[in-house]
C-alpha cells in the first residue's frame, strides 16, 4: 500500500466514485480540473485507488487556510493506519504551502472519523460552523 500526493485523472474516476458513495449515498459527478491550490492524497492498493482527501489551500490577506475535505479510505482497508497515514501526508502538505490551520467538518456520528482526527491532532475550537446550501 502507498500512499502519497497525486493528480486526479480519468483513470481514477471509478475508484473515486466507489469511494464516495461509501461517504455519502447521493452519487456526485467528479470535476477532474486541476486547480493549483487543491491538492489530493491517495492511497493505493497496486493501481486501485483505496483512499483519498482533498485539501483546498485557502489564502486569506493574513494567512492560508488548509480546508480538508472527503477523507475516506475503502471498507476492506480500513483499520490499517492508512488513513492516519492520509493525514501525516495532507499534513506535511499543508505545512510546506504555509498553512497556519488546516480545517474540516464531519458529523458527530462518524466515530472512526473523530478517533483518526483527534489522534492526528485536530481539536474541536468551540466555534460553531454555519453553513448556507446553494444546491442540495
Ligand atoms: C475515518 C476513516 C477514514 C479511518 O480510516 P482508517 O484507515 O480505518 O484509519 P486508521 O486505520 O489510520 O485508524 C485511525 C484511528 O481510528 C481508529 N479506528 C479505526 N477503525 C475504527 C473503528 N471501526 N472504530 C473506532 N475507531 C477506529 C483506530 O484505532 C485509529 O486510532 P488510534 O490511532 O488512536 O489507534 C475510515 O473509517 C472511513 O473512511 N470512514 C468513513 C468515511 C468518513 O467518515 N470520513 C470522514 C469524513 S469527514
């Protein structure tokens, strides 16, 4: 198993697609545009994409913000330190590019998602997300 930064490409769109159905039942499309603040991390099992998240670096006029989105790593691979090792790398990549913070969002019934966070340092800051959604 690797894991490590790539670039999101059509070969990876049905392994990502079955990944993040396990995330969240609605079926999304994939946008495979390359943005040069949006970095991905994925783990792979051979060719097959078995892990993955995303990291938008967000610069404000004080300092960048690492926004961590779609962590998930397959059912069958799951309790294998891989996700902690998707972390340790979106880490490392957030520090390279200046990243004060790196935030995210998950809900309070993703029990595996608090244990992995908070062992890899992340800490609820008290202050509440809001959200506005543009398109459901
Ligand atoms: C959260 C997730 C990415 C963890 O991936 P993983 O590869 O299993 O994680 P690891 O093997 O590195 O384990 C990380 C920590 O989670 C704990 N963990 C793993 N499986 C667990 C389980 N079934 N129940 C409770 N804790 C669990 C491990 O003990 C480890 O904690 P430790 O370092 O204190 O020992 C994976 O469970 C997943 O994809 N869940 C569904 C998607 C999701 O909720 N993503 C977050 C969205 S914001």
């Amino acid at each position: 198993m690797e894991v490590h930064p790539f670039i999101l490409e059509e070969s990876h769109r049905g392994n990502l697609e079955e990944l993040l159905l396990q995330l969240s039942k609605k079926k999304r499309n994939i946008n495979l545009t390359v943005y040069p603040n949006v970095h991905c991390v994925g783990a792979f099992d051979n060719e097959k994409l078995v892990g993955f998240a995303q990291l938008f670096i967000l610069p404000k006029t004080t300092f960048k913000i690492g926004q961590l989105e779609d962590v998930i790593v397959h059912t069958g691979c799951r309790g294998q330190g891989i996700g902690t090792k998707i972390l340790n790398e979106v880490i490392s990549i957030a520090k390279r590019e200046g990243c004060a913070v790196i935030n995210l969002t998950t809900r309070p019934e993703r029990k595996e998602a608090w244990t992995l966070f908070e062992s890899s340092g992340f800490i609820a800051p008290g202050n509440q997300a809001l959200r506005l959604i543009l398109e459901s």
